[in-house]
C-alpha cells in the first residue's frame, strides 16, 4: 500500500503512525510538510518532501475571509506539491491528513480515487467550549465573534465533504463535529509512551543556573503548557502564587511552556502574558518567595521526563479544548494531579481516583488541594498510582493506541 501523510509540521500527531506503517513490509510512506528552504529526507522510513508557502493575504480584505484566504493559500502550495509527486509517479492508496491549516483541501483533485483520512481535532463551537468561557477575555462583540467562527468552520466543513473517515483523539473532541460526521469518527489517541514515562524515585531535576537539584524529597509543584497562556489558565495559577507561596514555604514551583501567542489572543501592548500576570501579582511575593518559582521554557523531552518525575503535584488548567499531551505524560510517571473541571479534562481525571478537579476560576480552591494533597503522601500516592494505571490501560502507546490508529488506517484501505 501506498500512504501520503500531510500535516503542515510533520510529523505533528503522525509521530508513531506513519513509521509504523512505514515498517509494515510492501508499503510506501510519504509525507508532505511546509519547510520553506528544506531538503527532501527519509526520517523512520518515511520520505519527507518539504515544500514553500507562496502569496500572501490580501490588503484590506474582510478581517473574516483573512483565516479562510491563509488556508486556501496553503492548499494551493500543498497542491503544487501534490500534483509536482503525482508527475514523479506516486498514487497514494490512502491520504491521512491535518486539516487544521487548509493543506489537503486540494488534494483530491490531485488524486480522486484515493481515500481521505482526516485528524478530527477540534470543530469551532459557538458555546459549550472555549468560545465565551472566560469572560474576563471575551471579545468585545460576542456576536462579531460567532460570524468569524462561522467563516473559520468552512474549513473544516470543505474537508469532511471530501473525507472518507477521521480521527479525533478524545470522545469530547469528537462530539464537537456536526452529527452527521460523529459516528464517522474513530476515538484513537495519539498514544503515550508509558514505558518511559514513568516513575523513578531517583530522579534528579537540576534547578537553572545549576545552584541545586530537585529530588522525590523536595516539595516540587508543576505546571506545564506549549504556551503560558489563559487557555491554558496560566493566570490562574499566576493569581494564586502569593498566596501558595505563604502557605507553603518549601515549595518550589516549576513552569514550563512558551510564550508565544498560541491558541488565544495576545497579550495586550506587546506584552507576552507571562509578563502582565508577573506584574500583576509581583508586589504581592517578597523576593525570597519569587526565587521558588522557576520559569523554565521549553525543555527538551529528557528533562522535560525527569521533571515530572520528581513532582509532587503536577497541575494542569485549561480551557474545554484540544486535551494536552502533557496531563498523560504527568499521569503515566504517577504525579498527583490537580487538574481544572472541564472537558475533556474529565474524560482522564475522575474526582478523588485518578486525580482532583477544582472549578477552572477557583484559585483559592486550587490552593487549598494543592496543599491537601502536598501534606498526605499517601494520598499523592494513591492517586499517582491509579493515575499511571489508567494512563497505561487507556493511553499506552504500543498496546492501545498505535493498533487502534492502525485498525483505522486499514479500514480506510478496506474500502478501496
């Protein structure tokens, strides 16, 4: 079988399904990603051909075509680079594509006859999601805001049109999509590797600056997003520094994640968020108390390993929206979590068994948990336990995932 993976940063959520396939004997796998000036390469059997974004967005157009103007723009790109491996003679079997960005919206032109897989992560909902959930960064015209969501499902509805399956990697996730698409939808995370991820009771985290390094002993509170942002309720957690601080003296408290403008809008005046929310809460935290809060970026995947492990309570907030990798990865080393009450955060964390929920806004009650379960070891034990249980018996890579992504992929093959 032939296979052409497309994914605008491969290989993004195809990490472990395209070498898989590639590994299968008699199959092909390619893969189309944008890399402006990169060469072609083989990466885990699989052939990676890069290719350029070209034109840019019209001056003075409507502010509510500029998103759909962008994915019709990298479709365009994504189709030259299609029909370009078309003209060297390949004839994928099947397309397993990220529609998220606009690339495969074309590609069916390029190949009629092959079937269409697509990555069913998140369908732009006018309530019950992120949309209106924080109103303290709501947009200024609620209703403005619901025709721009409107305009931003196109996307999505032009490739369900086309699609002959998709795959979401939560049951919420999925449920987001029009109902005539849900029973359409396999539910397959994108696995973790719970091998790895997992406890270690000697695990050292060496603190910035080398002064020390953190062990299971120290009391270690974590929080972690691809972005410090309020999607990701960074300033809850921010806000309730100062007083988490004084409660617990010992603590240190160690943030991980980007500042770049991710999912939401930006900081206000240039700004990033970390720095309005540090300035917020700055005059509140004596000096002494800031030098226990480390912000550490992003780290790579070892280090990133060895934080977890030495957590005592990993806490992770968020928005309903797209589940973060990183609330698994915390599960599958045993942390203790306390985690927001939102989906799909519940879909992994049930209350008082592999985890506790506090409501998103409640930062005096995420004190009061944090500091709960940093003084009942036991407790942190127990959920950590069941946690990395239900990580290993749900999320596992190699013996629940990966066949399930696989089981999906044949049965779009099937149906040729």
């Amino acid at each position: 079988m032939k296979y052409l993976f497309i994914h605008q940063n491969f290989p993004g959520q195809f990490r472990h399904l395209a070498p898989a396939l590639a590994a299968q004997p008699g199959n092909q796998v390619v893969a189309l990603m944008v890399q402006p000036k990169g060469e072609p390469q083989t990466w885990r059997g699989v052939r990676v051909l890069p290719y350029p974004l070209q034109g840019a967005n019209t001056l003075g157009l409507h502010p509510w075509l500029v998103d759909i103007e962008t994915k019709t723009l990298r479709a365009t790109a994504c189709w030259q680079a299609a029909r370009s491996l078309r003209n060297q003679g390949f004839v994928p079997d099947v397309i397993v594509a990220h529609p998220g960005w606009g690339e495969p919206l074309f590609v069916k032109q390029v190949w009629p006859r092959a079937r269409l897989g697509l990555y069913a992560e998140f369908f732009y909902q006018l309530d019950g999601a992120d949309v209106g959930f924080d109103p303290e960064f709501a947009p200024p015209d609620a209703e403005a805001d619901a025709c721009r969501l409107q305009m931003k499902n196109l996307n999505h509805l032009a490739h369900l049109d086309q699609a002959d399956g998709a795959l979401s990697p939560t049951h919420w996730q999925a449920a987001t999509f029009p109902p005539t698409w849900r029973d359409r939808i396999c539910v397959a995370h994108d696995g973790i590797d719970t091998d790895v991820l997992c406890p270690d009771p000697d695990a050292r985290f060496p603190l910035p600056g080398g002064a020390r390094a953190l062990t299971r002993d120290d009391e270690v509170i974590t929080y972690v997003a691809r972005n410090l942002e309020p999607y990701r309720g960074v300033h809850v957690l921010m806000r309730a520094l100062p007083a988490l601080l004084r409660e617990r003296p010992n603590a240190q408290v160690l943030l991980v994640g980007g500042e770049e403008t991710g999912y939401g809008a930006a900081a206000p005046a240039g700004r990033t968020w970390r720095e309005v929310f540090c300035s917020e809460v700055k005059d509140q935290i004596p000096e002494t108390d800031w030098a226990r809060v480390h912000f550490l970026g992003r780290l790579e995947r070892e280090a990133f390993t060895r934080l977890l492990q030495v957590s005592r309570v990993h806490v992770y907030l968020s928005y309903p929206f797209v589940l973060s990798w990183s609330l698994l990865e915390a599960m599958s080393v045993g942390a203790a979590i306390v985690a927001s009450d939102t989906a799909p955060v519940r879909e992994v964390i049930a209350p008082g068994e592999t985890g506790r929920l506090v409501d998103f806004f409640d930062g005096t009650g995420l004190v009061r948990s944090i500091g709960s379960l940093l003084d009942d070891a036991a407790e942190r034990q127990r959920l950590g336990t069941a946690a990395r249980a239900f990580a290993r018996s749900h999320y596992d890579l190699s013996r629940v995932c990966l066949p399930q992504q696989l089981a999906w992929v044949h049965s779009l093959s099937a149906g040729l």
